[in-house]
C-alpha cells in the first residue's frame, strides 16, 4: 500500500464515523465573540476561562516586552534564549505556589512529555488516571517504563496497582480538572495513597490554576495538598501560551540536564513572558473574574436542571452536554451555529466511544444573557433534535 492509499483508507473511515476533524480560521481573536468570515457568533468553546487573552494589561505588557526584547527568543534557553524575565517569572510562579524551582516550558503538552521521557526508567511504572490527557498518555506509552491505568477518580483501583511490588520507582498521574468532563480530581486521597507506597504524584492542573484555590493557584491549593510534580500551563486561564514544571530543587537540576523538549526546543519569547507576568498578577487579584465565572457557572447548570438537560458532573467552567453518537453531536453543533452560538462537537478518539458531547465552556467574560441566550438555544436545539 502506497502512503496516499494509506492516509486515504485513514480519512475514509474517519469520515465514515463522522469523526473528520476540520480546523477553521477565525478573525478578531478568541474571546467572548469568535468571528468566523462574516459572521459573529459567541464563543463557547474557548478555555479562556478568565477572559485574559483580551485583557489590555497583557497586551501591553506583551508590546512592551517585545519594544525591549524583539519578538523572538533566539534560541534554546540553555544557549541564548533565557533572559532576565524568564528567569523573573521562575522565581514568581515558584514563590507563587510554594515551591523551590519552576521551569519555563513551551507548552504544555511538551511539558508533560519531557517529565515522564527524562524521568522514567526501565523497572518504572506510570499509573495513570484512564482519563488523562493525551500528552500524559502518549508520553507513558513511549517511555520505557510500564503503564498501568486506573479507573476514573477512583482511589480503590489506584491502590490495587500501588500494592503490585515493583523494583523502580512509581509515578502517579492525573489532571486537576479534566479538559473533556471538568470534573476534579480527589487529589487528597490519591496523594495520601502515592506516598504511603513510596510514589510521586505529577498533576496537570491546565485547567484549574488561575480558577480555583487562594490566588487562583490551582486544584491542589484547593484540596490542601503538594504534588511533588505540578505541572501548569498558561493557556487557559492566564489567556496566552506556554507551561511551567513546579518541583524540588534537586528534580529542576536533572531536568535541565536531561529533559530534551527543555534544551532543544527554542525558549518563549521574552515579550510572551512580560505578558505572563502580567497575567499572574490579574490572577492573584483577581477574585472579582473568579467570582464573575462562578456566577455564570451556577447560572448555567441552574438553568439547564430548569430545562431538563443533563449535564455532566462539573462545577468547573466545563460543562459537557453528553449527546452519545457522533452524527447526532454534530447536529447540535451545527443547529448552535445557525443560532449565532460557537460550540464545538467533541467526538472519538478525543473521548470514549459513545461519548461524543457538546464541550460547553464558561468564562468570565460571559455576560448572564449571553448564559440565557445559550440555554434558550440548546432548549430548542433539543426539541427539535428529539422530533
């Protein structure tokens, strides 16, 4: 079979399970209006949660930074593209969430990658939340350690694996909360489980620094507990780009010498870090956006038990509409669309089979009719689905 043979059976059976992914250009940004040619819609699917992407402090935070240090970093941060900011900005997420080190990643996918392929040996083991992220996944699956999954928030199965006896080291994975189903994690108990085995605890909290705990400083914050890997990224709630690695200093140290995606990837721009830097301080001031989410959120899923639509599990800005196919998913979607409402149809291999579901995401730079526009058009939506 020749390769366009093979991309060509690939794609057919992806269109034949309505699972063709498409992207689409947008015009004007990503915030509470998506514009899409010449049409606006409202926007949710975004994960700027916060609505910082078009905050003006960061905007002007990023021209400046790019006035003094151009618009590009030059190279690796281990050869010239680590400047004073990015050394400024370590040194403030660090004292930010408690820890002694923070290492500035790319992005968060490859932060994950780099953790696990520098850290995991042969005679390891990766127990991982079956439903982590792709990037965790994906990442345990080509380290040369075992992979082991354990059923959905579910500590008892966690510690089935922990008491198999393994000759290595151990290393427990999960999100904070998780980007398809926003539910949290119960990061207490599979804390206290890891560390009465002798296991690390690596948590992607992508999705809940910035919304939740004291400062927005994330899920574990919030459940009183310090992972010894704590991996943020910046783009959802801090609305830009970007990951930071949170650890010890002797885990920083091995990581700068062996983590690949850090030493061979070119370093974010000085200008982009200027930007975090301001992003971090709307953050840690910002319980008035905190509390404009969590209104909107509790909007939402009041509104949509008044109209019988039921929701997942969340009380993050999350909230999945469960449809089951794909093709019906997609009807929703496309009936939103026709209103003037952006929501994306998430389907397999992003989620289970039979999962496929409108992933419906709340910021705070939604307005409550815009809460209410959205609930009256999925109410029609679902009765004219259903005839």
């Amino acid at each position: 079979m020749s390769w366009h043979a093979r991309f060509d059976a690939a794609i057919a059976e992806r269109r034949q399970a309505d699972a063709f992914r498409q992207r689409q250009p947008n015009h004007g940004g990503n915030g509470r209006w998506l514009q899409q040619g010449d049409r606006r819609y409202l926007n949710f699917s975004g994960n700027d949660y916060l609505g910082l992407s078009q905050h003006p402090e960061l905007i002007a935070a990023w021209q400046r930074g790019a006035e003094k240090y151009g618009v590009g970093s030059g190279g690796s941060g281990h050869v010239t593209g680590f400047s004073q900011v990015h050394q400024q900005f370590e040194q403030q997420l660090a004292e930010w969430q408690g820890y002694p080190r923070a290492l500035l990643f790319i992005s968060g996918f490859a932060a994950n990658q780099a953790v696990l392929a520098a850290m995991m040996q042969g005679e390891d083991r990766v127990l991982a939340d079956k439903l982590s992220h792709a990037s965790l996944l994906e990442a345990a699956v080509h380290s040369p350690a075992q992979l082991r999954r354990f059923a959905h928030n579910q500590p008892a199965a966690l510690q089935r694996l922990l008491e198999k006896p393994l000759a290595g080291e151990t290393l427990v994975v999960t999100e904070g909360i998780f980007s398809m189903d926003g539910d949290a994690a119960p990061l207490a108990a599979l804390h206290r489980l890891t560390k009465q085995y002798g296991g690390w605890l690596m948590v992607d909290d992508a999705h809940g620094v910035g919304v939740l705990g004291e400062q927005g400083r994330g899920s574990c914050w919030q459940q009183g507990i310090k992972p010894e890997l704590l991996v943020l990224t910046f783009g959802k709630a801090m609305g830009c780009s970007g990951a930071a690695v949170l650890c010890d200093q002797a885990t920083a140290d091995y990581l700068l010498q062996f983590a690949r995606h850090l030493i061979y990837s070119t370093a974010m721009p000085a200008a982009q870090v200027c930007a975090l830097q301001a992003a971090l301080t709307c953050i840690q001031q910002g319980d008035d956006l905190r509390d404009k989410l969590a209104n909107n959120i509790a909007r939402f899923r009041t509104g949509a038990g008044q109209l019988g639509l039921e929701l997942a599990d969340s009380s993050s800005a999350i909230q999945p509409l469960i449809i089951g196919e794909n093709q019906p998913a997609l009807q929703w979607a496309q009936r939103l669309r026709k209103q003037g409402l952006w929501v994306s149809a998430i389907r397999p291999p992003t989620v289970p089979p039979g999962s496929a579901r409108l992933r419906l995401t709340l910021t705070a730079a939604h307005k409550p009719e815009d809460i209410d526009i959205l609930l009256e058009s999925l109410n029609g939506c679902s009765y004219r689905i259903s005839e």
